[in-house]
C-alpha cells in the first residue's frame, strides 16, 4: 500500500495526487526493469522507524490538558530535541520533550488520531542497506 500526505480527512487535494501517482509509477518502472533483468546496484536510504505512540497529556478524568505546541506543530519528519517545546497548556506553559535521543515526530495533531489518544508518533531515523538486486533465472 502507499499512503501519501497530509492532507485532511474528505478533502481531495491535486498536489498530493499527483506525488501518489509519481510513487507508484516508480514503483511500477522498478518492476518492469527488475522483471527485464536489470541489475541494481547496492544501496542505503534513510527511513523512519515508529518508536512509540505519544498521547496528547491528560487529566485523571481522561480529558486532554495541552495541545500541540505552535513550533511542533506541522513539522512532520523534522528533528525534536531534548527540551524541545512539545504541548502547550491551556494556561499557556510549555511541556518540554524530554528524552535522551532526537526523534523525528510524524502524524502530528492528525485529526483522525484524536479517539486513537494520540498527539503523534516519536520514530528514529535509520539506514537501510541493501546488496545488488538482480533477477535470477531458474
């Protein structure tokens, strides 16, 4: 499957239609060059690997306290940092993140994740390698 995005729940936004359409179309060229018997040279790519989901802060009743603090806030995929601003209170204080490695914040604020409890996922970024790829005859 390829998710591709943002953009919010019911809207149809051209932009992001026609990045879907460019992936799959790589992904098709890849298959029908592997499939014609091109070789590939090794390689590495940079991903991202969900860590854990984050809930938005709560009070003992269940009810949400802060919300996503304006820098955070649409910086999917960006570095967060220890003693970044994470939420912001109703009442104005910063909650800082607080963790002994820089993650990388996607999914934040999606609407869609409200009744999931959860303000956006923390992932790490890590390097994928991968040999020569070629097809091989039977």
């Amino acid at each position: 499957g390829v998710e591709v995005g943002p953009q919010p729940q019911g809207v149809a936004r051209a932009d992001v239609l026609d990045k879907m359409r460019k992936i799959v179309k790589h992904g098709l060229d890849f298959v029908q060059l592997f499939n014609e018997g091109k070789e590939f040279p090794p390689c590495a790519i940079e991903v991202f690997k969900i860590m854990e989901k984050v809930d938005y802060p709560r009070n003992k009743n269940g009810e949400i306290t802060a919300i996503i603090h304006p820098k955070l806030q649409d910086q999917d995929w960006q570095p967060l940092k220890n003693g970044d601003p994470q939420f912001l209170t109703l009442d104005g204080e910063v909650i800082p993140y607080q963790g002994d490695c820089t993650v990388y914040p996607t999914f934040i604020n999606e609407a869609a994740y409200y009744e999931k409890k959860q303000a956006f996922v923390k992932t790490e970024k890590i390097k994928l390698t991968a040999k020569h790829l070629r097809l091989s005859v039977s």
